[in-house]
C-alpha cells in the first residue's frame, strides 16, 4: 500500500535560519505514527508543507500521492486538522461552530457528535469566545473526528487539556476513530506528552534541529532499546569498557546502561564481569525518545 504520508529531503528556512534541513519521512495507512521532537526542532512548519501552508525551499511532499500545492482541496477533503492553537470566529456558539465546520464536509457523524459533546460537557448554545482554551481545543477535536476522516492531522492536540480529559481522549476518542475502519484511517500526531500516547503509537519518528534522528516501529524500538542496570560487590567497571552502549551512568558499585541493537553482546560483556545482579528493562517511547535526541538516534 501506498504511504499516507510521504517526505522526502525536505528543507524549509525562516530567512537564514533553516527549520528543516532534509527532513524524510513515510507514513503508512491505518497506523498511529507519533512525530517526537523538542520545541523548534521544525515539527509545526513539516506540518504546515503537508498542509500547503508554507512551500519548502526544496525537497518533495506527497500526501495520498497527491502534492499538496497541486491538489490541496482534493488533499484537504480527505484529512482533518487540529493545529495547537485554535481559533473559532467569535460571534458563533458551539452549536454554530460545528455546522459551519460540517458544512465543509461530505460526512458528518451526528452520533459522534452528541457523544462527543456530552463526554466533554460542552454547552452548544455557549459562545465560543467565552471557552477557555482546553474548551476550545475539545471543539475542535469534535469536528475533526465527526468529519471522519481518512487522515488525522494533529499539532499538540491535548494542548491546554487538564488531565483527566486528556487520557479519556487519547484512549477513548483516538481510539475509536481507528477502530471503525483501522486499515484506512491513519493518524499523525506531533506531541510533546509522548509517555500518555504510548499505547496508541505504531510508529514513530524523532525529530532534531530538522532532521529525522530515528524511526522505527514502536515494537521494535521497545525491544532494541534497553536499560541494563547491573550491581557490583565493589567498584562497577568503567563504562568506557562497554562498547556500543549509548549512555552510561556510574555510581559507586552500580552501572546503567543504556543500549540499543548491539544490546546482548553488550550484556554479555557485563555478566561476564561477575555482578552481584543484572536488571534488564526496555526502555518505554518517551526515554527512546530522549536517548536518541541526546546521542543522535538512528537514522533509517
């Protein structure tokens, strides 16, 4: 099947400053593919070329194979949009609000809707200037998924969310937009919340300084990233003696390591230096996530 979602080389500059510097990524369809990097590290302006709201220097974008400043309303039919900022106009109330976005679109699942509005206490005669930012977030989270699209496009989606709200729309609403057709609808999320997405991710990629550090399946991240933690009767071994570890932690009579692929040769080499005890764990997204950015990652 052919990507949702397909970057290539791509690279993007604010006057001298280059945001992207040949960015790549895929995209396949019917997963969850999580897009991880810290604040400027050009997550929103990938975004914003996906969406033919800014056109790259160089490089190539395709989205359903189509590129968007070609077929952007073809493109724009088929997706849908939660940026982490959202704006309403302002003389609407929340009922208002949702059949102006409904009116853009060939679907519109009313059940949804009243589900969605109920699960998140929103008032639709409410004016939309008087919702608090997380409210206004929840609105828009509503079109999106009523809208059912083929593409969810999110941009810090649980942005200005308290908690509990947080979870129930992670693991129920994202959830269940998937489980209603999971071959068809993907969705690509940029979060900085990385550990309350770990279930639902897929795939994912890292991003840093506008360059893809790694991707991987998250399956196999979990299982190639580990953390070896091992306790010696006296002082622990160098860690420079542990080749291919990519971080180590030092402290008296106890080693850490963390590795990744070359992991069991790696444990071998500990246990064969006689520790009073090993402990191995895999690592959970968001630790991969921080090792790849502080060491370079893995490019694929």
């Amino acid at each position: 099947m052919n990507p949702v979602i397909e970057i290539r080389d791509l690279v993007h500059r604010y006057g001298r400053t280059e945001a992207l510097q040949g960015l790549s990524l895929s995209v396949e369809p019917g997963c969850c593919h999580g897009f991880f990097g810290r604040n400027g590290a050009g997550k929103t302006t990938a975004i914003k070329c996906l969406l033919n709201l800014l056109r790259p220097a160089s490089g190539s974008v395709a989205v359903f194979g189509l590129d968007p400043a070609r077929a952007e309303a073809a493109i724009k039919g088929r997706l849908a949009y939660v940026p982490d900022f959202v704006a309403f106009y302002p003389w609407m109330n929340v009922r208002e609000a949702l059949e102006y976005q409904a009116s853009f679109r060939t679907r519109w699942n009313r059940d949804t809707e009243a589900s969605l509005l109920g699960r998140f206490g929103l008032d639709p005669r409410q004016p939309v200037h008087g919702l608090s930012k997380g409210q206004r977030t929840q609105l828009a989270l509503i079109g999106a998924i009523c809208a059912e699209p083929e593409l969810l496009v999110l941009d810090e989606p649980t942005s200005g969310l308290d908690p509990l709200v947080r979870r129930e729309f992670i693991q129920t609403v994202i959830g269940a937009y998937q489980e209603v057709d999971p071959g068809r609808r993907t969705v690509f999320v940029s979060t900085h919340l990385i550990s309350e997405f770990e279930g639902l991710i897929d795939r994912f990629t890292v991003v840093e300084q506008g360059r893809a550090v790694l991707t991987s399946d998250a399956d196999e991240a979990r299982s190639k990233f580990r953390r070896l933690r091992a306790q010696f009767e006296g002082e622990a071994p160098p860690g420079e003696a542990f080749r291919g570890a990519r971080s180590v932690r030092r402290e008296g009579r106890l080693l850490e390591l963390i590795v990744n692929g070359d992991g069991d040769r790696i444990l071998a080499d500990l246990r064969a230096r006689g520790p009073a005890s090993v402990e191995v764990e895999s690592l959970s997204l968001e630790e991969i996530f921080l090792t790849s950015i502080q060491t370079g990652g893995t490019p694929s």
